[in-house]
C-alpha cells in the first residue's frame, strides 16, 4: 500500500512537472512569437517614419530652392523698376526744366538761363 502511494504520489509529481514543462514550453513559444510580431509591427513603424521625414526633407529642400529662385526673380523685377524710375526721374527733370524755360521766356522775355541782370 505504502509502495501505491509512493508510485502515486511521484507519478503525479512526474506529471506536474511534465505539464509545468510544456506550459513553460508553450509560454516561451508565445513569447517569442509576440516580441517577433512586435518587433515586425515596430520596424514598420520606424520604416514609415523614416520615409515621412525623408519626404518633409525633400519638401523643405523644393520649399528653400523656391524661396531663392523667387526672392532672384523679385531682386531682377525691382532693378529693372528701379532703373526704369531713375530714366523716367532725369526724363520728368529735363521736361520740367524745359517747361519752367519756356514759362520764363513766355513771361519774363528771356530765359531762366541767362544770368543777365536788368
């Protein structure tokens, strides 16, 4: 009887711990599969998030070259006003002189140029 209980006893001793073994088994099995699929799902979040900064990249790179391209054309637009101003400011300086001669003459008999006193 002492030997059935002892056969008892250790068969489910044996048992126990066989089954602990293929829980802690399987446990372990689960456990690298997840961090596997984890890992996966976190390298296709760190790849995403690469090409989004690579794409910002690019776009502030267009965004600059066309910050430039558009202050050379605005630069070019202004000088060309700016010249065209001065010509027009010496063309409106002659005519007006002109004017204030003709006047002169019309109304005092002789022009602004002379330096004739009467």
């Amino acid at each position: 009887m002492l030997n059935k209980q002892i056969l008892f006893w250790s068969s489910a001793l044996i048992v126990s711990f066989v089954l602990a073994g293929i829980l802690g088994i399987k446990y372990y099995i689960h456990q690298k599969i997840q961090s596997g699929v984890e890992s996966g799902i976190t390298t296709y979040i760190i790849d995403s998030q690469n090409q989004a900064i690579k794409d910002k990249e690019l776009a502030t790179k267009e965004y600059q070259e066309s910050q430039i391209k558009a202050k050379e054309e605005t630069l070019k637009k202004y000088q060309s006003l700016r010249s065209a101003k001065e010509q027009t400011e010496d063309f409106c300086a002659k005519e007006l002189e002109e004017v204030n001669r003709a006047l002169s003459i019309f109304f005092n008999g002789r022009d602004s140029r002379d330096n004739d006193v009467f």
